[in-house]
C-alpha cells in the first residue's frame, strides 16, 4: 500500500465519528523506486491532506530504520504553506496554492513518499474505534464485518 492510498482511506464502521486518518502499524516496508511525473505529482498536490501524509511518515519511519531504507525517506516541511512558499490564495484565480513555485527536488521527495515506499504488511487502524484493518501483500482489507455495517 502506497502512502497516496493511505491519504484516502478512512473507516466506515457503524458508529465512527472520526474516522480519518487511520493510524499505520507497519511491519514489513519496501522501496521500489518509480519514474516520476513532475506534473502529476504538482497536480495531484492540492488533493492531498498533507497533516495525513506527515502522520504517515511519522508511523513507518522506525519500519524503514529497521528495515535498512530509512536513508530513503526524505524530509519534508511540517506544513503545506512551507511547502508551497508560503501563498495560500490568489484573487486573481490562478495558482492559488503557489504549487508552480515548488521546485523539483521537492516534488521528487514528495513523489519518493506517496509512490515508491509501500506498506507491504501491517494494520491500519481507526483513530476513533480502534478497529484494525489488516494489510497483506500490500493490500489494505477494508472490508466490514456484519455488525459493523
């Protein structure tokens, strides 16, 4: 499971007032290096929920040490208006997160998290009912029991 994965997926079960983001509880991580696609990354950017993806590097972190691939995950600012240099809006309806000005060595960063390191085997968890949603070659099972429903 890929980091852009986990930046969706949330928990449905009956109930749940919060269920995003879910924790990660990894025990397997690998890196497989992709090709990057600087457009897509900056385009896929607002659609992101940057808090979310700095928890989840935050969570695998001690795996990717363990693991031996800890050199591969880089740093990122703590915050998305560091991110974008700081501009948030734009009244003139054009770049309103400053994403044109993010240079590319960030954008390779931002793509080595979201695309290239991936959550082979562990849980996610429900930040609200604690329920763990088991991830297996690299495959979040999301389904619900029936009294969950």
């Amino acid at each position: 499971m890929r980091l852009l994965t986990h930046n969706y997926l949330q928990s449905n079960v009956k109930g749940t007032e919060k269920g995003y983001p879910l924790s990660i509880e990894p025990s397997k991580i690998e890196y497989e290096q992709s090709p990057m696609d600087t457009d897509f990354v900056r385009a896929l950017l607002p659609k992101i929920n940057y808090d979310a993806l700095l928890g989840g590097i935050r969570q695998i972190a001690p795996i990717c040490a363990s693991e031996k691939i800890d050199g591969i995950i880089p740093e990122l600012p703590e915050s998305i208006e560091l991110l974008m240099g700081g501009s948030s809006s734009n009244s003139e309806g054009g770049d309103t997160l400053g994403i044109s000005g993010i240079d590319e060595g960030l954008l390779k960063k931002i793509h080595t998290i979201l695309f290239d390191v991936h959550v082979v085997e562990g849980h996610l968890v429900c930040p609200d009912t604690g329920r763990r949603f088991p991830i297996s070659m690299g495959i979040p099972n999301m389904i619900l029991h029936e009294d969950e429903i």
